[in-house]
C-alpha cells in the first residue's frame, strides 16, 4: 500500500495576484520617497538618458513590436518610437517639475510641484513601444514610479522597451522601483493594479472597456476616447496637399492613430477633382455593390472593428471582403450618404479604410461632420482643409472635437509638434465629451499636484484725484480752460437766485472762441433717479463737451448721474447700485468717459464731492438711497471757490460741517486708510474742530477754512472711503426725509462708540493687520489735544467734543428731537438695518457689522441714548 507524501513545508508557494501586485507597490513606494529629495538637475539628468537609451533602440523595438502584434508598419512604429523618445524630451526637458517652479515676488505666490504618487500605467496592443517609452518618461520627469499593464498581445514587446528605459533610469542614479511591469497579464491583474489604494493614479491608453474601468477605481485617471474624426475638403482646399495628408495621415501605421481621418467630407464643386487625385495617389473606391461584404469583413455585428482590422493594410482587408484590388492600393473608400448604424461604414475603422461624402455646400458639410463626431468621436479630432482662415476658424467653434485640425494629416498633427505646436502626445483627452478628464494632449504637467504658498499681501493702494484749483475766485480758471465749447450746467434753483450761475457763466463766455451752454436748474435736495433721466434726455438732445456741476453734494451727485447715462446709454443703475468689496474689481464696471469734461464748483462745505467717485441718489420708485462708486464718477476738475459759500445759510453750514467732520473720521479709521490719506483726514478734523462754530456764525475766513477742509475731507474718503455712519445715515434720510448731515451727525457719537469696541465680526482688508479701531480714535483725540490717559477716556473726550461741537451750530442729535415719528421708526428699523448692512459704505468700516448691531444703533440714536439728557 502506497504511503500518502505530504508537500515539503519549504517549497514556496504560488504568488497571487494581490500579492504580486504589492510586491510591485512596495517597491514603487521605496523609489518614490527615494525620489522625495531628488533635485531637478537629477531628474532631468534621469530623463534625457532614458531618451537617448529609447531612441537608440527605436528599431529593435519596432521590430518587436511588428512582430509580436502582427499590426500596423514596422517603419512606421520606428518613427513613433523616435517621437516618443526624441519630440517628447525636447518638449519637457526645460519644464519645472521639482519643487519651486515658480515664484511671483509681486503678488506673494510660491508654486511648488509634487509627484501625484504611485502611477498604473495601462498600454494598447496599437502603439504598444512608443506609448510605454512615452509614458515611462513623462512620470519619471515628474518623479512618479510607474507601474504598467500591458496589453496581452504586446506583452513581450512592450516589456522590451520599458527594461530599456528602467535600466537607463536606474544607470542615470535612479531608485529600482523607478519603473515595473506585470510579468504574466491579466485582466485581473489590471484590475488588481488599478484598484490597489497605494497606486495615485491611473494612465490608461487602450480600449472603451479599459479606459472605462480606469474611472472608475474612485481615484484621478488620465484616459482617452474612440475617435472617428471627419475632414472636410472645403471647396478653397488646396487639393493635392489635402489629398497627400489624408493618404499619408491613413496609411501611417496603417490608420491606428486614433486621431486619424476616418471620413472625408468633399465639396461638391471640387468632388471629382479630388476623387481623381484620391485615386492617383493608391486610393481605391470599393463600389456600392461591394460595401455590405466590407463592412461585415471589418465590423462586429453590436459595432466597432474586429479585433484583426485595426492596423492591417488596405489590401489584406480587402481580401477578407473578398474584393479584388490593385497591388497599389494603399486606402479603401467607400462612398456614402448617411451617418450612423445604418451605415457601418461611417463609424471608427482604425485601418486604411476611409468613408467618403459628398457635400453641397458649408452647412451640409458641417452637419455631416458633427454627426460623425457625435458617432463615436465625440471630442476626439476633427479636420479641414481649406484656404479660407475664417471658415476654418468658424469649423473649430462649431466642432465638438478637442484638437482641430487645419490643412494637417490628422494622425501626425493630432499627436502634435510635428505639423503644429500643439503638445506632443500619444495620450490624447477627450474631455467631457469622450468621458475623458481631459480634453488636451497629456504630457508632464498632468502628473503633478501643484501646491500653492500664498503669502499674505497687502492690496495695492491707490490715491486718484482730479485737478484741484482752490482760493477765492479760483473760478476764473474756466477763462481759458481747453475743450470748452459746449456746456450743460447743472445746478439747482438758489444758485440762479443768488447769481452763482451769472458768476460762472460770465466766466466761460470770455472763452476766446466763444461757447454755447444748456441749463438745468431743477435739481432738489437728495436728487431722484427721475430728476437724472430728465437731465440726461437734455444732455442727449445738446451733445455738451463739457459738463459743470454747480452747488452742493445734490447738484454735483446728481450731475454725475446724468455725466454716466450720457455717456453710455446701456448703462444700467441696477448695476451702478450694486456693493463691491474692491471698487477695482466691482463686477459692475462704469465705462470711461469719452464725450464730455466733468467740472466740479461746490458751493457748501460737505460732501467733497467735487473730488470723490462716489455719488448719492435716490431711487424715485423705492426711495432708498444708494451711493454709487466708480472711478469713472470722479471729477476732470474741481474749482473750490470760497466766494460761493460766503452766504451759505446757518443751518447748511451747520450739516454740511459736520458731514465734513464725519467724512474725515470714518476715513481715518477706515481699514482702507493709509500713510497717504490720514493726513488729510487729520488735517480736516482739526479745521471742522477749529472753524465750524465760526463759519456758523458768519466767519469769512473761518468759512474759507471749512471750504477747504470739505475737500480735504473729500480727498481723504474717495481713496480711503468711509464706514456704517453713511451707511446708516444714508437710509434713515432716506426713509424719513432727514437732512444727509444731520443724520450723518446724529448717528456719529454711536458708531463712534460702537466701533470703539472689540469687534463680534473682523472686517477684511490685507492691510488692515489687526483691529485698531480703538487705537485710531484715541490718535484724533490725541492730534487735538483732548484730555485723557487710557483709550477710553481719549474715546469719550473725542465724542464729548463732538456733541458739544454739534450744539455749538444748534444741532441736537436725536431722531426723535428731529420729528422722525416712533411708530414709523419702529415699523422701518428692521428693515433699514438691513439696507445699512448692504450700503456700499459699510465694506470699509474697521469692523463686520451685524444687522441687529446696526439695529440697536438706530434704536439708541433715537432718543440719543448716551448723547442727549
């Protein structure tokens, strides 16, 4: 009786797959951390010895390749293994791809490279050699191991060629990981690479199927799509060259460049000239008779070729249709008429076979050629010869194709830089259109994750002004002032009855060659989107080069207004109306203008205006006011004339004043303010502090001195812009009639106090590096030598100061002292703290308010809560 042998305990077991496959990631991990501190001289180093060591066996490899696959033209497989050795490296050899690649000093941004990782690389039995030396060099140049799967029928070829740039890698002082294969192939094992959680990413050049299953493993995958590209021969076409690249596009390697042309659309009015030079040049047209047998002879019966066509010559395919040819014959035709299922012969063919139309014109043309993209080729390759540049252009817009090509033999452009300068490739994306992640040529770039070091900077800081001419009847500037020959003057009723109007038009008529002006005098205080479109249909009507706004803030904002919609009539103030967080970068933008010179004469001391790009209006249909900024707002010139002020009434003096005072504070403390604009917001406080009382009670001089400080105020706010008093004070006078500076004062002791404190929301601004609101405050009270020791006590003797200041001009600051009823501020305030919160003004205040923050800050100011007894 035979004893039972058990298996000796020593002999080693059969790898599986899995394990196969981690054995391969590991290996890979080692090489891609020993490549972690590889420099780029190392790298590139690497990479152009591989190059040298692929081109040196481009013909050994093509041979192998030929004669494992049994497809295609070995002369031809040589050539794409010199593209991909030779085009490839001149076109990386120079790309950054280690470490710093780029860094912009002026806008603090660093760019570094990283490897993505671990790379699966999946090869076709169509360009087994050319495709792994491609991809073999693209991931090394971007310091990823790759692992590749080859195709079963190119297996030992492909294997070839990867060992030829492994051992040159490794010799040029590369890790041994570097580069790996599957030894036995499989679909499981493909799967099995694929799918490992170790691998980064996947390179998958092959069929549907493959490249399907490469997007699905859930992780980044370059992959390509089926491409069954037209080329239209437009009637223009220089038709031997279009010819020539056809032939020469379909017989190189036999059509398996999946960019190649796969049917020809010929105008009818050159058709036979070119059918004639097709033939002349080995082009054999199969008849109409003969096409059932072709295309049961290369087609399987649920679509696409049978395995065998792709890469076989015209004549074998010929053969196995049992259709007789010439020994010449280097392309089968096939003339037809339609697109799709019905017709076999208009899909993807991968072989020198080519479908034929006939078009009538450009827009048949164009239909045919869309069908036959959305056929299988969507967003691969299409072509068009012509000689007609815009034409060619308008192709390419309508195309749903990522490369189009333009008098170019498809298959050697669309691998690009041999017939165009497009990236050179044998990885063509597809883009959404082919289910591709991609729709360009894959090279280096792709393999990488860039990381961005993006340091803090600040914004850029600007300071933009008009020309300012000041001093007492400065207004005599305008005698000779150029480009004046027709003006609109824009003002309102009193400056006609105080004889302002006489004073500047007595001005402009000693222009030496004469002028002839329009006026409009109806605009009223807090001037209406109505008011404006009668002032602009005027303005339309006179075609003025010049445009003078005389008075105060309601005649210069509302001239400003008209300046913009005369400009450009498409303007739109649901668009000027709109918030920005940048007045450079506002998604509104104001055009330029080009028709007319805007001149500036203020005649109260506020709202400066004359030198800001801001403008207030009132929207005639909801009421609500809304300050609109843009550069374009901004005054040519500004006249700030002290004669026009002499007379100003009390109670003006008394608002516009502390408007002034409120525009140089809130711009102090802005987060936009700067070494450039404190300055003058100082100045400003400390001559509304000196002057207001005065002027209120009739000082010339002390009116000269706050006429100057509303400027100065108004040169400070129009670059540093201003904070949520305006932004408050803008809907309370909207919504309950109140004066602009007597809300504007009213609110001031509030936000005063409210932005004193830390802040519930920080407010942005690159340059505004912490909160110092409170710091800020206490510097005014400082710079006018305000008692104090602590921030508090600056803070309080600053509001302190400024009550007193407002009661000094008969100005009381409450609300409710001022009329507005309980019951209709109690019914609005919700409301109106919202308005406040999306007022332009409150992107710059140096802290993010809340809504119920501006809430309580009009429940306080309308008993005065804190300010009034």
């Amino acid at each position: 009786m035979l004893k039972e042998t058990k298996p000796k305990s020593n002999e080693p077991k059969e790898e599986t797959v899995d394990q196969m496959i981690d054995r391969l990631v590991d290996k890979a991990h080692d090489a891609l951390c020993a490549m972690d501190d590889f420099t780029q001289e190392q790298v590139d180093h690497i990479v152009h010895q591989m190059a040298i060591a692929g081109l040196d066996h481009h013909m050994e490899l093509a041979k192998a390749a030929f004669d494992e696959t049994g497809r295609g033209v070995m002369e031809d497989k040589a050539v794409k293994n010199m593209f991909a050795t030779e085009e490839i490296w001149h076109t990386i050899k120079h790309d950054k791809t280690v470490g710093i690649i780029k860094d912009d000093k002026e806008r603090e941004l660093i760019t570094v490279a990283e490897p993505l990782g671990i790379l699966a690389g999946v090869t076709p039995v169509t360009n087994p050699t050319s495709t792994t030396l491609f991809k073999s060099l693209i991931a090394v140049k971007t310091r990823n191991p790759i692992i590749f799967a080859f195709h079963p029928q190119a297996q030992k070829s492909s294997a070839m060629a990867a060992k030829v740039v492994r051992d040159a890698a490794i010799a040029a002082g590369a890790p041994e990981g570097v580069i790996q294969w599957i030894d036995k192939p499989s679909i499981e094992a493909t799967t099995a690479l694929m799918n490992n959680d170790r691998v980064a990413s996947v390179l998958a050049t092959g069929g549907p199927g493959m490249v399907k299953a490469a997007y699905s493993t859930g992780k980044p995958a370059l992959g390509v799509g089926p491409g069954n590209g037209p080329a239209y021969i437009e009637k223009t076409a220089n038709i031997k060259r279009a010819v020539y690249d056809i032939v020469l596009s379909k017989t190189f390697d036999n059509g398996m460049v999946c960019a190649s042309e796969n049917s020809a659309i010929i105008d009818a009015d050159i058709y036979n000239d070119v059918k004639k030079e097709m033939e002349a040049r080995g082009v054999f047209f199969v008849k109409k008779a003969d096409h059932k047998a072709l295309a049961e002879a290369m087609f399987r019966p649920q679509g696409g070729v049978k395995g065998p066509i792709a890469g076989m010559s015209a004549i074998k395919i010929a053969e196995l249709a049992g259709i007789k040819v010439p020994a010449a014959t280097k392309v089968l035709a096939t003339e037809i008429t339609g697109v799709g299922p019905k017709y076999p012969m208009s899909q993807e063919k991968l072989s020198p076979v080519i479908s034929v139309y006939k078009s009538k014109g450009h827009a048949e043309a164009f239909k045919l050629a869309d069908e036959l993209l959305h056929f299988g080729g969507l967003g691969h390759t299409a072509a068009i010869h012509t000689m007609d540049e815009d034409l060619a252009t308008e192709y390419g817009i309508k195309m749903k194709a990522s490369r189009v090509l333009v008098n170019t033999p498809s298959a050697l452009g669309g691998i690009g830089n041999l017939y165009n300068e497009m990236i050179p490739s044998l990885t063509l994306g597809t883009g959404s259109w082919g289910k591709n992640s991609v729709s360009h040529n894959v090279s280096s770039f792709d393999l990488l994750n860039i990381k961005t070091i993006a340091k803090r900077r600040n914004n850029m800081q600007w300071i933009k002004l008009p020309r300012v001419y000041f001093e007492k009847t400065s207004v005599r500037y305008l005698d000779d002032m150029p480009g004046i020959k027709r003006v609109f003057l824009v003002t309102d009723p009193a400056m006609v009855q105080l004889g302002y109007v006489d004073t500047v038009l007595n001005e402009l008529k000693r222009q030496p060659n004469g002028m002839e002006y329009s006026l409009f005098s109806d605009v009223e205080p807090d001037p209406t989107t109505d008011t404006v479109n009668r002032g602009v249909a005027l303005m339309r009507a006179f075609k003025p080069d010049t445009i003078i706004a005389l008075g105060g803030g309601s005649a210069m904002d509302a001239a400003k207004n008209m300046w913009l919609f005369y400009e450009d009539p498409k303007a739109s103030f649901f668009g000027a109306k709109q918030k920005f967080l940048d007045i450079r970068k506002r998604a509104y933008k104001f055009n330029k203008p080009k028709k007319a010179q805007f001149i500036a004469i203020p005649t109260t001391s506020g709202t400066g205006s004359e030198v800001t790009p801001f403008s207030v209006i009132t929207d005639s249909k909801t009421h609500v006011k809304y300050p609109l900024a843009d550069y374009a707002l901004t005054p040519d010139v500004a006249i700030v004339d002290s004669q026009f002020i002499e007379t100003v009434p009390k109670k003006t003096v008394a608002y516009s004043g502390l408007d002034v005072l409120t525009h140089a504070i809130e711009s102090y403390v802005s987060v936009m303010a700067s070494d450039y604009t404190r300055p003058w917001s100082l100045q400003a406080i400390k001559l509304v502090m000196d002057n207001l009382t005065n002027s209120y009670n009739g000082d010339i001089t002390a009116r000269q001195e706050m006429h100057n400080a509303s400027t100065l105020a108004g040169m400070a706010f129009a670059n540093a812009f201003l904070g949520v008093d305006h932004s408050i004070a803008h809907k309370l006078g909207g919504e309950f009639g109140l004066p602009h500076g007597l809300a504007i004062a009213i609110t001031l002791p509030h936000v005063i106090r409210y932005n004193f404190k830390e802040p519930t929301k920080l407010s942005m601004w690159p340059k505004y590096e912490y909160f110092r609101a409170d710091e800020d405050y206490a510097q005014i009270a400082r710079y006018l030598g305000l008692p104090g020791t602590t921030k508090e006590e600056l803070k309080e003797a600053l509001v302190k100061k400024i009550i007193d200041l407002a009661h000094s001009v008969g100005v009381t600051l409450s609300l409710k002292a001022n009329g507005v009823d309980k019951a209709h501020f109690d019914k609005a305030v919700d409301h109106l703290a919202e308005l406040a919160f999306e007022d332009q003004c409150t992107t710059a205040n140096p802290k993010e308010p809340l809504v119920s923050e501006l809430k309580q800050i009009m429940i306080d100011e309308y008993d005065g809560k804190g300010v009034e007894k």
